[in-house]
C-alpha cells in the first residue's frame, strides 16, 4: 500500500514537472516573440494560440465574467496552450 502511494506521488511530481517546463517553454517562446503592440492590449495579456485573455486563475476568470458582457453567461478553463484560464460562452467542451 505504502509503495503504491509513493508511486503515485512520483507519477504525479513527473507529470507535474513536465507541465511546468511546457509552461516555462510556452513562457519563454512569448518572451521571445512579444511585440508589446501585438499580445498586450488594453492592459490584458492574450494567448497566442487563442487570442483570449490569459488570467491566471479559475478565480480570476470567473471575476473577469462578471465583468464581461451583460447577459452573457460565461465559464472559465484552463488552456492547454498556454496553460493559463480562459473564458468562453461555449457551455460544452471549450
């Protein structure tokens, strides 16, 4: 029991770590491509892949929502680009 939690743990912390250096790879490809004219507008950093406002937390998305267009429900995901929160009208997949 106890070897199969720590293998767990060890598969976890690999994906984990694999995660964090696509995030880092994704971060330093923007860094290397950023036109300040082109990704950040109106103060909002966008993704490049999707063009969407990059918040950096379900929490933060949802308080971007609110914000948002009046009567339009929105919800918040996690991009699997840039891994950073979206939001989207769509109510099914992204």
């Amino acid at each position: 029991m106890k070897q199969e939690r720590t293998t767990d743990l060890a598969t976890k912390v690999a994906r984990l770590t694999e995660e964090l250096r696509k995030a880092n790879e994704y971060i330093d490809t923007l860094e290397s491509q950023l036109s300040p004219a082109t990704v950040v507008q109106e103060k909002r950093v966008r993704c490049l892949e999707t063009g969407k406002v990059i918040y950096t937390s379900n929490s933060d998305a949802n308080h971007g929502s609110r914000a948002g267009a009046k009567g339009m429900r929105m919800r918040a995901y996690q991009c699997d680009k840039c891994y950073g929160w979206h939001l989207t009208s769509s109510t099914n997949g992204k």
